[in-house]
C-alpha cells in the first residue's frame, strides 16, 4: 500500500510518498513512487504514484521515453503545468485500458499527484484519478492524498493553512505519515519527501528518510509524548449522564 | 455511514457511536446505534451496530423478541458472554442469508460492537463480524471500532492504554469521534456514549452528544488549539537536503 500527500502552500510545493509495495504477502519491496523531472531554470515537475505499481511504472515509461522528442506526450515541451497533467492523465487510461481485460475490476487502478512549476507561471498541484479525469489544490483545498489516505488526514485537517512555511508544513507532512505508518504496517519508510520553494524552478530539497533517521525519530516521539499531554490537559466531561 | 467504538480498561468500558444513517442522498437520518440491555445487579450488555441499517434492526429486534423466553436466543437467560455474542453472531448469519439473495454482494452485511457483564464474571468487549464469528478484546488490543475507523483510529493508537481511568479514555474517546467527524461528514452527532463501571452492573453512565453540546465543543476547541501549538513546538527538520 502507498500513502502519497501533497500539500500547496504560497511558498511552495510539499510532495511526500512512503516506499513499500505489495504484490502478495512474499513480494513486499521497496520501490520509487516519486520521480522528478528538471530542467533548472525552466520547469520542474514532481509525480508521484500510488496502486498497481505495473500501471504507474509502464506510464512513467513511457513518459520518459517521450523527453524531447517534441511529440504530444513530451512533458518537457508542454506548455502548461494543465497540459502536462492531462499527458498523465491520457497515458493512464491508456495503460489501463491495454491491461484492463487481463485483470479483476479496478485492479489495474492508479492514480497520480502531480505538481510543479513551468517559468512564468505559478506553482501548481493536480491529483490524477484513475479514470484519468483529475483535480486542483488551490488555497480553500490545500492538500491532496492518494492511496492510504484516511490515516493521516486528520492532522491535516487541523493544521494544514497555505500560509505555512514549507519548514513548518513538512513537519505536518511528516505527522501525517507517522499517523499512517502507526496505523497501516503496510505504509513504511523510507519516506521520499521533496519542497519546493515557489520559483526557485529547482528540486534541491529532495529528502529521504530511513525508518532509523534521526530526526524522524525524534519528531514522532515529541508529538506522541505531546499529545498524551495535550490529552491529559484536556476538560473532564462535566455534563451529566442521561440515567 | 457509522462509526463505533469499543474501550476496554481495567476500570470498565467505554462505547460510543455516532447517530447519522443514509439510505442514498436524498435519506440521511438519525437512528439510534446503540441498545442497552440492563437487569441491574445481574448483568449489562451493550449492543452498537455498524452496516445494513435494515440487517442491523431485523437482528436486535430478534434479540428483544427473544427477551426471557428462555430459549436459546434469549440475551438475558445466556450464562456468559461469550454465549451472548454467539447468540448475536448466528442472527446476523441469518439475516444476512435472508436478504443476501436480494442484495448486492456484500450490501447487507453489518458488524457490531458488543460488550457488558454478568455477575460473578469479568467485564469483556467483542467485535461481531459479517461473517458472524467475532473477536475479543484484551489488555493487548484495548479497543475495537466498526464502521468508518480510520479517521479516529491514530488517535487511539498514541493514547489508550488500559490502564487509563474511565474519565480518561472518555476524552481520548470523543476526540476519535470528533476526528472522524471533521474528516468524514456522513459521521456526525449526536454520539451516544456509555460509561461502564466494573462490577456496577448497572448502566447509570450514559451521554448523548449533540452538535451543541458545550463540553464537545469545548473539548474539540481546545485539543484542535493545543494540536496547532504542539505541532509549533516540534522541531523543524536538521537532516540536510540529498540534492
């Protein structure tokens, strides 16, 4: 299971996936769900992949094998961040459409975040379903999820504004998914985790944590020791019973 | 859709559900999830239901149908719980065998939560499954949800500890109910809530939570205030960037 988050804020772009894959109980890998496409100066894009990991390999596939070839499928000559959401969007139904009468309902499914910046224009952040229709953050919906999402949500819920800054938001970001991975074994480190600060038009904030970094660690033991405080600081109920 | 909630401790249990039922979108209701069944002094039983609104009242309207006939459907003639739940078990399996071939795969299934005491035994919680067996649980594995779990369920995975005193594990118990509830609007109030005392035999504790409640507002107020601060306080990120 994947849990895929991206979050838009005025400074930038967070994007955050987990490593695991499952195809059955003894094929539990680790595999890049996050890839990121660069050209410092003039567009950076950042995709990241959650459900049938044969899916969403075969379409970042054949995006790549489509760089500069000037075709309607080259994400590197796509003249919006619209444009190149919707050459996802294509190449995902079309995958699912090959692959579709050789599997059950919906088990070739996938879906996609997809974000970035093209020079002159503003930062942007698309969730691709798997139908290959997809949807905008924007400030009054800042977040989007794909995969295990339930789980890490309801922080988001709480504190998430666009108005963080991208240091403060990635701690959120990284909650989330130490929600998730205390809920579901099967979301697990490493965690893939990019920020991007709106026009600098370069991925040089590109982190990974191990399930022993350091900071991960320390994070996720302050919040759990915080919020049993935070429990215990809460009001007793004082309404009284029914009967 | 529903969410349940089951608490063991030491000190007793705890049960809660929300109220809202939807029947398509046009039919969302409040009914009533949770049914006490009560002869004080010899023993309490708490029934919280998840699912098929229509499976779920055929199955506890056979439960009450059966009241002191003394037979082996009877709630109140069974010598423990586990007898109960059983009871409880085989008419959800025949409910839903009934309905099943009137339905969609699946659409008449329901769960329950289903916990209480008997004189002379300890206090027990189990989760009754479609399928009709069911589980226990214990010092290990304190609580046990129904319906739409995820949303409160890290929550609970920081917090509950059995251990923890019926006051407690009320507040940890309405802020689940409170996250799901911001992050799953066909959850909502009013949350019935029942407190058990061990050894009480007596169902003397029970809450209902409406939308206006002000201990709910106030608890949710202060805990989504104290989240926002915490996460403030977390330290910011020290692992350098990859590139």
């Amino acid at each position: 299971v994947t849990y895929g988050l991206g979050i838009l804020l005025r400074d930038g772009l967070i994007l955050a996936s987990d490593s695991r894959s499952n195809a059955g109980v003894d094929q539990v890998v680790r595999v890049k769900k996050m890839t990121i496409y660069e050209q410092p100066g003039a567009r950076v894009m950042f995709l990241l992949a959650a459900g049938n990991l044969a899916t969403t390999q075969s379409v970042t596939e054949y995006l790549e094998q489509s760089f500069d070839t000037g075709t309607l499928q080259d994400l590197y000559a796509a003249a919006t961040l619209f444009d190149a959401v919707q050459i996802i969007g294509d190449l995902l139904r079309g995958q699912i459409a090959r692959d579709g009468p050789y599997l059950g309902a919906g088990e070739g499914d996938a879906s996609f975040l997809f974000g970035g910046q093209i020079a002159g224009s503003e930062h942007r952040l698309f969730l691709v379903y798997p139908a290959g229709n997809f949807i905008e953050a924007s400030e009054r919906c800042p977040y989007l999820q794909i995969g295990e999402t339930k789980y890490g949500k309801p922080i988001l819920d709480r504190t998430i504004d666009p108005d963080l800054s991208l240091e403060e938001a990635t701690k959120v970001a990284l909650l989330s998914f130490d929600a998730t991975m205390r809920s579901n074994l099967s979301v697990g480190p490493p965690i893939d985790l990019v920020r991007y600060r709106a026009g600098s038009l370069t991925a040089d904030q590109v982190h990974e944590f191990d399930s022993d970094n350091a900071y991960l660690r320390a994070l996720s033991k302050a919040y759990s020791e915080g919020l049993a405080e935070l429990v215990q600081r809460m009001p007793v109920i004082d309404t009284p019973p029914l009967g």
